[in-house]
C-alpha cells in the first residue's frame, strides 16, 4: 500500500501504466482516495507528523540529519463549504476560529521539509490566506522551523 500511495502522487498517467504493468495488483485511485481521506488534518501546524521526524531523527543517529524547508502558495477558487459540522473557504491560520465574517481565502501557503541526505518529505503545514505582509510570513517561517526544536 505504501508503494501505490507513494506512486500516486505521481501523474495520474504513471500510476495507470503500472497498474497495468502489475495486472492491477495496485489498488484502484478511488482506494486511494478513500484512505487519504480518514486522515483528518487542518489549516495550522501538522503536529501528526512528530512521531515520523522523531524515528526519522533515532535511525539517522549519528549522522546529522539535514533538511530543506520549502514555502510553496497557490491560488485558489473563492468558494464556502459546510461539511455538517464547520464552514471552509475563509481564511484559516489554523486557529480554529469559525466565522462568515473573515474574509475569503485567495490562497494556500504550504510548507515541507524535504530530506537534503536522505529520502523523505514531511508536510509540515498549511493555511489558507488572503495575502501576508512580510512580518506575518516571517513568523510563520519561523514558527516552522521551531516546530522541530522540541
């Protein structure tokens, strides 16, 4: 199951030829999509992720281990969603606050730490804005990489 979650974010087109190349031994992109979706995350920090870079952190000992930390933003369509229990669409900096009076989020602002000596890619986080100035993406940066101190 790894291996085809792995594939899977890979083009659609790659994930079909090797399905067919294993005589559908992979599981169908709709498994797929339904085990993505029991994860349960939110705009903010992915604190879910600790226990990986931890036993990432343990097997490396003693070699140091280095990563990168990427800050990546897409646009995204104006559009509110109530899913029975909260509304999505405004902007969300993983406050937990719910209200129709913030505004729309035009953006999503993700962050990864990608391994530089090893192979490993962590989501560590992401929120939905309308637009930073410089000081509010600062912090955010730096609350990134302290989100690994502890």
């Amino acid at each position: 199951m790894s291996f085809a979650l792995t594939l899977s974010f890979y083009p659609p087109k790659a994930y079909k030829h090797f399905r067919n190349k294993f005589n559908a031994t992979l599981p169908h992109p709709s498994t797929l999509r339904r085990r993505y979706s029991t994860f349960k995350v939110s705009a903010g920090f992915t604190y879910e992720i600790l226990p990986t870079f931890q036993r990432i952190v343990r097997e490396k000992d003693p070699v140091t281990v280095l990563g990168a930390l990427s800050v990546d933003e897409m646009a995204l369509c104006r559009h509110v969603k109530w899913d029975g229990k909260a509304f999505s669409g405004y902007t969300d900096y993983g406050t937990r606050l719910n209200s129709d009076d913030l505004p729309f989020a035009k953006e999503a602002l993700t962050f990864m730490l990608t391994a530089v000596n090893g192979h490993w890619k962590l989501p560590v986080s992401y929120f939905f804005i309308k637009g930073l100035d410089v000081t509010v993406r600062a912090n955010l940066v730096r609350q990134a990489l302290d989100f690994f101190k502890g």
